[in-house]
C-alpha cells in the first residue's frame, strides 16, 4: 500500500470507528487495527489524535463545499437559495450517513466548539455562504432579525434531527419529503 493509500485508510477507519463508538470510544490503537496498520504508522500521518480529528473535519468540510455549491442559484432570491442548501445539504448528509455522524459528534464536543463559533461569527475562512445569506436575508428583511447563531439553529436545527432520524430509520425521507421538510425550516426563519 503506498503512503496516500495507508493515509487514506486511517481515515477511512477512524471516520468509521468514531461514528460507531465516539471520540473517547476510538483510541489510535483500534483506528490502527481498523485501518490494518500498525499503531506507529498513523504517528507518521498525524501528531496526535486531536490533530487527526481536526484534520478529518477539515476534510469532510470540503466534501461539501461541492454539493451545496452545484447549481447554487446565486442570482436568485433569498428562499430559493435557502432551498437549495437545506436541500443540498440534507441529500449530501443522508447519503453520507458516517460523515454526518462524525460532523455531528464534532460539533457536539470540544473539539468543535472553537470551529464552530468561528464560522458563525465569521472567524474562520470556509464555506460561508449560509452566513451570507442570513445576512443578506436580513438586510432585505426577508429574513427576521435574529443573532446569527439563532438563524443557523432555527434553520439547521431541524435539517440535523432529519438527517439522524432518517440514518436510524426513524423516517426514510423522500426527495419529496426532503422538499416539504425544509420549506418547513423557511417557515422558521423568514419574516
């Protein structure tokens, strides 16, 4: 295996093993055993295991950029873009369940609180486009004038207890569900 393949592979079984077990519940040893490494080799790739979960995140993070930014309709009015993100990122997080696992566990412990006050506030380069549009949203008042962290709850909020109920199988969410769920979410924030 060469050296992207083994990089690749600690990845893969460390996304794996943190879905299934938590941060706590994955220790290197097992993402080592996981992967078919030995516990030496992912010290090559990563300085330690905080670094490997933020490395992670970073990556997944980029994974979808591409999904929310296919066919984003710029020029169009503020629902219809929020339409097509909640709906873009709902079909990227069902059909990614262990990425969606994983950035949900991220953004539920320490590791995550730091990035995610960051992007709300506007502290961290990335994908800002959501933070762009509430902005926009309310400058135009289509929008209600609410803290920012307010908006993404309201509107995201629900789009991640979707997303967790539909990978347990709570609910299989059709893309015509899908579609009526997140007008439900524009409900939620428009004026």
């Amino acid at each position: 295996m060469d050296k992207s393949g083994k990089r690749g592979e600690i990845v893969r079984a460390a996304l794996e093993l943190i879905a299934e077990h938590g941060f706590h519940g994955a220790p290197m040893a097992m993402i080592a055993d996981r992967a078919g490494v030995g516990a030496g080799t992912i010290y090559r790739y990563f300085e330690n295991k905080e670094v490997m979960i933020t490395e992670l995140y970073c990556e997944l993070e980029e994974r979808i950029y591409p999904a929310l930014h296919a066919g984003y309709p710029a020029e169009k009015p503020i629902r219809e873009r929020f339409m097509h993100l909640g709906t873009s990122l709902l079909r990227y997080f069902i059909g990614s369940p262990l990425d969606f696992r994983f950035l949900e566990q991220f953004h539920n412990s320490p590791y995550g609180v730091e990035y995610r006050r960051d992007k709300v506030l506007g502290n961290r380069e990335g994908c800002d486009v959501f933070r762009d549009l509430f902005e926009e949203g309310v400058a135009q008042q289509v929008i209600k004038e609410l803290p920012l962290v307010l908006l993404f709850d309201l509107a995201f909020g629900p789009l991640l207890a979707m997303a967790r109920d539909h990978i347990l199988g709570f609910i299989q969410l059709k893309d015509s569900l899908v579609v009526r769920c997140i007008k439900a979410c524009w409900d939620g924030i428009k004026r």
